[in-house]
C-alpha cells in the first residue's frame, strides 16, 4: 500500500465551512487538504443552495418588474417572456464561474483537493487522524493529519409518509432546475427555501400554495415582521394553509395528491399540485464518514456537538451545517475561520449572538440579534423605534414601500439588542446593525451617525431615532 501522505490539517467537505478552512490553513503556512466528493468545490451553497437560488431569484424578480412595474415608469419593451431554459443556463454559468473560483483560490493558497469520499478511520500509534479517501473511480487513498475538521454539511430532511418522485415530489435540488414551470405549485414548509423557491416559481407564473405546520411564517422571525412579510407574500398571489400538517402525498395521473390535517389534528382534505416542494428543514450529514472509528456519536437529531469546534476527541474538529447553529453559510465561514485560527494557536472568534439572517424575497426580510419575542421571554425591559418605508424618500421614489426597519435597544443602556428589517435590499441594510452591535451599539449612536440622502439606510437611522421618539420623516 503506498504510503499515506501526511498534512497538518485535513478538512472533510468542501462547502463554506470546508473550502474557507482550507483557503485560512493555506495563508497561515498549514499544509491542507480538503476532501471533497462533489465534482466541484463550494458545498451545499455554491452547488445546489444559496447561489442558485439567487441567480433564480434575480431573473424572476426583473421578469416581474419588466412585466408589472415598467409600464408604471413610462418604459414599453412589449411582452416579456420567460425562456427558462436561458435562465437555468445563465445560473448554471454563474454557478460554474463560482466553484472555479474556489479551485483557484485552493491553488493559490497551496491547499490540496483530493476528490473523493472521505472515511475517518482512526488514530496512526504517534496519534495522527486517519482519512481515507475513496474516489468516484474506486482509487482509494490515504491521508494523515494532527487535526481533521468535519465540514460535512447538511442535507433535505425528508417528511414522512411524502416519498420524493422525481420531478414531483421534490426538495430544493429539483426546484433549482425545474424543466418548465408547474402550473400547481404545493410548497411544504414556510421557512426559508420554501418562501424564496416558492418566490421564484410564483413570479414564473405557478399558481404557489404553502402548507405551513406553524401559524408563522418565516421559521423564526420575529412574529410583527412575520404577520407583515406573510400579508405581502399573499398580496403578491402566493396562498398559505397555516396550522396545518400534510400526512401522505400520492402520484396520481393529474398531479400529486396530498392529504392534510389541522396541525392540532381533526379533519382531513386533499390538496393537488402538479409539482410538490418538500422544504421542511435540513438535517446534518455524516453518513459513512467512520465517526465510529473514532467514538464520535451524533445526537439525537444527528447533529455533532461541539465546545469552542472541538469534537470532544482530540484533534478533530466540527463546523458548519453538521454542528449547532444556524444553517447558514456565513456561519459555516465564521467557523471556518476561528477553528483554523484555534488549530494555529490563535485567538478565534465566532459571535453567535451575532449572526444575520436573510430571506431573498421581494421584498426582503432581514434580521440580527434577538426578536421582540424573545426579549419578553427573558424578562429584558427594551424599547422599540420603527420606521415604515413608506416615509423614506429613496423608498418611496423607487416605488418600493413595502415594510418597515424595527429597532430594539435596552430600555436602561439603550444597547441595540435586535434589528429587523422588511423591505427593499434588507439584506444589505442588515450590515449596518451587524458591525453596529458587534460595537456594541446604542441606538443614539446610530441616530447620531450620518447616513446619506437619499438612501434605504436611513430607514434604519430613523428607527434608531424612534427609540427616543425623535423620528422626523414619519
Ligand atoms: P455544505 O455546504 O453542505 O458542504 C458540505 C460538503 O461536504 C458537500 O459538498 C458534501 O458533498 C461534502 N461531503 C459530505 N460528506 C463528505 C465526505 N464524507 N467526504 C467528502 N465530502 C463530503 N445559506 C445562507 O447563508 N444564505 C443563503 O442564501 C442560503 N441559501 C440556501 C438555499 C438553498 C436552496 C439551500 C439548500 C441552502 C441555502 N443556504 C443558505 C444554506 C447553506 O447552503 C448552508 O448553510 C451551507 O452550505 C453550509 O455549509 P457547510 O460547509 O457546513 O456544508
Ligand atoms: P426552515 O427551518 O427555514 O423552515 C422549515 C419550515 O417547515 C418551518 O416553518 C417549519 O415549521 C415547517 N415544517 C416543518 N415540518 C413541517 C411539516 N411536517 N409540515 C408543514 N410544515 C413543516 O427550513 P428550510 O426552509 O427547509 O431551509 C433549511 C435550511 O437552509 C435553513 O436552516 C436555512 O437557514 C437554510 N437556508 C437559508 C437561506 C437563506 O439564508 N436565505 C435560504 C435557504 C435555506
């Protein structure tokens, strides 16, 4: 057997959580590789996940403002038309440019990609980890490390008694590449992927119902944005069918019949779709990767624990969609970043407090830090300062008013605790409150900061100001 060639650091999985460890443990002068078994680089977001998905949310926005919003501006470009086998191209082409860029940043910063599926398989007598990685073709070969990071991600959890069939039942994978658009879209689950593939679908021209097992939108949010963000959705023609679970889903000749019930129980209805998205939540990814060799056990929802990204066995590793936390790719970056910087002898850092969260619709919604909910819960006494886009001029110009930016502080300190955000590009005002709090803010601060005019920025600027009730556009 050849000789099994020997790294620093071996990280398992090439997604945001592998490729950025790789790309860190590179600048730090560590020899790494990362094992991937994908034909490209970039994980779940890159590949089948964030990208995509935003590539698909993008074209379908501007074929909504083409057909319903040029008209409004005086612009007349005739009917617009979906050629979706363009739009799937184009994606496919940012995606490609996307993961290529990763394999050049890998060379540039000397990190080895060895292609296959990586198997832990113990401990070498001087105490090195053990990979052995296995290649689509069969070649089997054999790495050795001081550390091993698991970044092996997540994949759809699927709902029982709903199979997926191929092209009917399916997960977010198939609605990135549908072949034409279902006339009779059913989406599972209101959370993230549901809300934003339903988005895309809708706008193509499904007609979009959600079956939601909460009486909330949104998984999470903060629940006066949820009731906001659930009335646009609506208004823009999606239905939703909340407190309401499916049980079964059968493919019959016209379509995917789905069985549904209150989800506190009682009677049951059917509801036909022509196409099923089941978007229900993911669950962590470990399977065959020889965590038994090692005695690492998942929990009980499959999930790898972690203490400051220590697996609890010495020198190996845990980040990203496997572990605790949001299943975020910027997470997955942060501890990307900290675990090597930990592995080098540095002073890594992940703020878990501190973690934006995004919904790409249209409008968008966008939050940080904690909701009003959960602040009653623990008994803080905050205050809160709003601010509707209909007063913001820059809003209000680019016919975008949908929305409003809530601002929580600390009654006492007047320390920003929460920032929420629905309305156009919230996701990119949301960076704002996040370097805001990791400052540790008070509101006054962002009152008191200068934001330009005109600009959706200073919705948040004034909702800062709210929180001492000086608001002065509202
Ligand atoms: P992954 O990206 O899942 O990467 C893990 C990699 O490990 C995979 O490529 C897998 O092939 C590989 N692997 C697993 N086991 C092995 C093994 N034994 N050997 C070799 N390779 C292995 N997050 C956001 O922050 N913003 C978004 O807009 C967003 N949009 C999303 C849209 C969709 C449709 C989906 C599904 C997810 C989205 N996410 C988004 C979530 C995001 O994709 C994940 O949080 C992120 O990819 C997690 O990164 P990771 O590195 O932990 O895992
Ligand atoms: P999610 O957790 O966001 O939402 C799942 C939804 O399904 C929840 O509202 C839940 O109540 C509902 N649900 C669960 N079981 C159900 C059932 N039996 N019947 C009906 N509804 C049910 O999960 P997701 O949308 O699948 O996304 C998975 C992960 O991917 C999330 O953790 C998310 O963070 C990540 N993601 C992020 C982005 C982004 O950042 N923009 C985009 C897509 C995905």
């Amino acid at each position: 057997m050849a000789e099994a060639a020997s790294y620093d650091v071996v990280i398992i999985g090439g997604g945001p959580g592998g490729y950025n460890a790789a790309i860190r443990a590179g600048q730090l002068g560590l020899k790494v590789a990362c094992v991937e078994m994908r034909d490209t680089l970039g994980g779940t977001c890159l590949n089948v996940g964030c990208m995509p998905s935003k590539a698909l949310l993008h074209a379908s926005e501007l074929f909504e403002v083409a057909t319903k919003e040029f008209p409004k501006l005086g612009i007349t470009v005739g009917t617009p038309k979906v050629d979706l086998s363009q739009m799937m191209a184009q994606k496919a082409e940012s995606v490609t440019g996307l993961t290529k860029g990763i394999e050049f940043l890998f060379k540039k910063n000397k990190a080895d990609w060895i292609k296959g599926k990586g198997k832990i398989t113990g401990q070498t007598p001087e105490g090195l980890g053990q990979v052995e990685v296995t290649a689509a073709d069969g070649t089997v070969t054999q790495l050795t490390a001081k550390d091993i990071v698991i970044a092996t991600g997540s994949e759809p959890t699927p709902l029982p008694g709903v199979d997926f069939v191929e092209g009917k039942v399916i997960d977010s994978t198939g609605a990135l590449s549908l072949p034409s658009v279902p006339k009779k879209l059913i989406v599972i689950g209101a959370g993230v992927i549901g809300l934003e593939l339903g988005s895309v679908w809708r706008r193509l021209g499904a007609e979009v119902t959600v079956v939601e097992f909460l009486d909330k939108v949104g998984a999470g949010m903060d629940a006066e944005v949820a009731t906001a963000f659930q009335r646009g959705l609506t208004k823009q023609g999606m239905t939703f069918k909340m407190g309401t679970k499916v049980t079964s889903a059968k493919v019959a000749k016209d379509g995917v019949v789905l069985t549904l019930e209150p989800a506190a129980g009682g009677a049951t209805e059917t509801l036909t779709g022509d196409v099923v998205l089941v978007a229900i939540g993911r669950r962590p990814y470990t399977a065959g990767l020889g965590l038994e060799s090692v005695g690492i056990e998942t929990d009980k929802r499959g999930f790898l624990a972690n203490d400051h990204l220590k697996s609890g066995k010495d020198g190996i590793w845990v980040i990203g969609d496997v572990t605790h936390g949001p299943m975020l790719a910027h997470k997955a970056e942060e501890e990307a970043v900290a675990v090597i910087e930990y592995i080098a002898g540095k002073a890594g850092h992940v703020d878990y407090d501190l973690v934006p969260s995004v919904i790409y619709t249209g409008p968008e919604v966008a939050w940080v830090g904690k909701t009003e909910e959960q602040l009653k819960a623990a008994g803080v006494d905050f205050k809160k300062g709003k601010f509707p886009f209909t007063a913001n001029s820059r809003a209000k110009i680019n016919h975008e008013t949908e929305g409003f930016v809530k601002v929580l502080a600390d009654s006492k300190t007047d320390k920003v605790l929460g920032v929420h955000i629905y309305g156009p590009q919230a996701g990119e005002l949301i960076g704002e409150a996040c370097i805001a709090m990791a400052f540790g803010a008070a509101a006054e601060d962002i009152a008191r900061t200068c934001h330009a005019h005109p600009t959706r920025s200073e919705a948040v600027k004034q909702a800062a100001m709210g929180i001492d009730n000086w608001t002065m556009q509202a």
